[in-house]
C-alpha cells in the first residue's frame, strides 16, 4: 500500500472515529409537548390568561363538544350548535404539568355559573374541560375535586372525552394582543390579566407536578 493509500485509509477511520465519539454526538433537542383543551366562557379572555402562564407554548382559540362539523362563529352564537368556546393550550411538560394547567383554570373564570361568564349566557360558554384519555379525566376530576372548597357554590364545570377541535376564525386568534384598545379588551380582559398576574403560578413559575 503506498503512502497516499494509507493516508486516505486513516482519515477514513479517523471520521467514523469522529463520528462514533461520545462528545461528537450532540443530544437532539427536546420536542415534547402536551394539550389541554379548555372552556371558560369567551374565548378572547381564557386565551389571553393561559398567555401568562409558565410554561405555555401556544394557545389556539376554537369549538368543541357539539356534534355539528366545521362549526362557525356565526353558528356558535346561536348557542344551538352545542358546542363550546374553546382553547387549545399547547405546553412544555418539563415546566408544568396537565395538573398545573387546569388547576389555574379554575383562577380564570367562575365554574359555579352554569352556562354563563358575566354577561356572556349560553351554552357556548359553558365551564368545560376535555380529555383525551382516562389519565386526564382523572387528573381533571380530582383538579374540580380540590378547586371546590375555594368556592361558596357547587362547581359545574362538565368534563367529557374529546372528540374533535375546530380552530375558530383567523381573527379571534391572539385577539388581545391585536385588539388591546377594543372595548371588551379593555374593560373585561386587561382587568383580569392585571389581577391574573398576581397569581402564584404566573409571578412565579408554574410548578411540574405529578398529574
């Protein structure tokens, strides 16, 4: 074997070497996410509330719990849809946890009142959370079951199977953060936020707790 052969033989070896070396092996970046599916009445306010919580990633406004497919805005408002304003809260597991998450749901809004959140009435604001498998219903019920001595009256807050989640229209998305000067933003939700943000979970970070 001449000298160039055994040259272009070793810096074969030395990249698989290379390769094959604990420290060249970069860990890939941590991809995980979880879900949690919300109502609490107007979606405009829970949206903007789980915006401040540790944790969270995103959060998408939309309908679900009624049998009619590809819901509108238009139609929800009837309140004959049965479905509910929802959100679809997208979060890091290793900053909160599902339990975490819904237990600052019952911060957000008042579970007591059956199909209504202030002057918003009708079923579509219905108190509800939805799960997606057994471990969450749970989890949901035993957050209910610890959020209950906080409130005078009995929570009402339904918890069903999800079954599908309709993103609402591109313009209630985010819809404080671009309409913060529209009345309901600032008469009802900025409010909120302002005494939201006093809340543990938001001033400090959110903690990861067992679901």
């Amino acid at each position: 074997m001449n000298a160039r052969a055994r040259l272009s033989l070793f810096a074969v070896f030395a990249a698989l070497f290379a390769m094959l070396s604990p420290t060249a092996i970069a860990a890939p970046a941590s991809t995980t996410r979880q879900y949690a599916y919300v109502g609490g009445g107007c979606f405009w306010c829970t949206e903007a509330a789980y915006e401040l919580l540790p944790g969270v990633v995103s959060v998408v406004s939309g309908y679900a719990g009624g049998p009619i497919p590809n819901p509108t805005y238009k139609q929800i408002t009837t309140g004959t849809t049965g479905h509910a304003e929802v959100i679809r809260i997208e979060f890091d597991p290793t900053v909160t946890s599902y339990r975490a998450v819904l237990d600052f749901f019952w911060a957000i809004h008042d579970p007591t009142t059956l199909n209504r959140q202030g002057a918003d009435e009708g079923t579509q604001y219905r108190s509800i959370i939805l799960t997606t498998s057994d471990q969450e219903r749970a989890t949901a019920e035993a957050s209910r079951a610890a959020a209950q001595p906080g409130w005078g009256n009995r929570i009402v807050t339904e918890i069903v199977p999800l079954e599908t989640f309709y993103e609402a229209e591109e313009y209630h998305q985010d819809y404080f953060r671009k309409n913060p000067n529209a009345g309901y933003c600032r008469v009802v939700i900025k409010p909120k936020l302002d005494k939201l943000k006093k809340h543990p979970g938001v001033a400090t970070p959110a903690a990861k707790t067992k679901p």
